[in-house]
C-alpha cells in the first residue's frame, strides 16, 4: 500500500513538473534542502527495496532455476543494492 502510494505521488509530482514546464535546474533548485522531499523519496526507495527482492527471488527460482536459498541471496543482495543506490540518490538531490 505504501509502494503503492507513492507511486501516484511520484507520478502526480512528475505531471505537475512536466505540465509547468520545469527544467532539471529548476527542480534540482527547488529540491535542494528539502527535508519534507527527502523524507518522502527515501520512504519511497525504502518501499522499493523491500517490494522488489520478493520478485526477484520469484523470477530466480522460477526463470533461471536457482535453488532456494541462491535466491533469497540474490534477491537480498539486489535489494540491498537498491536501497544503497536510492538513498544516495535522494541525499544527492537533497543536499548537494
């Protein structure tokens, strides 16, 4: 349900600053020192990184015929991955 939300936020933030014809500096600008921006996208990427190793663990024992256990490695490892990579990113457009 949270995943799910923020979704149509994200996607309802990107209307918005596409419709209003926004450039990247624009948006960087108003991103920038934004801890209310911060909070919500590291919501969303922390959603993210747990919603997505299930499918992965999913597709690696189903489609690429690992065992139980390869998997769960996999998929945690892929998450781990991801959450990292996410909240850099966030604390990126955030705080530089």
């Amino acid at each position: 349900m949270v995943l799910a939300l923020c979704v149509l936020v994200h996607l309802g933030v990107m209307i918005y600053a596409v419709r209003g014809g926004l450039s990247a500096g624009e948006i960087l600008g108003r991103t920038q020192g934004s801890w209310g921006f911060a909070a919500f996208y590291a919501l969303f990427v922390v959603a993210c990184a747990v919603h997505v190793p299930v499918g992965v663990a999913n597709i690696a024992r189903e489609w690429w015929g690992l065992g139980e256990s390869a998997a769960l490695w996999l998929s945690r490892a892929f998450g781990l991955l991801l959450l990292v990579m996410g909240l850099r990113a966030v604390y990126a457009v955030v705080a530089v």
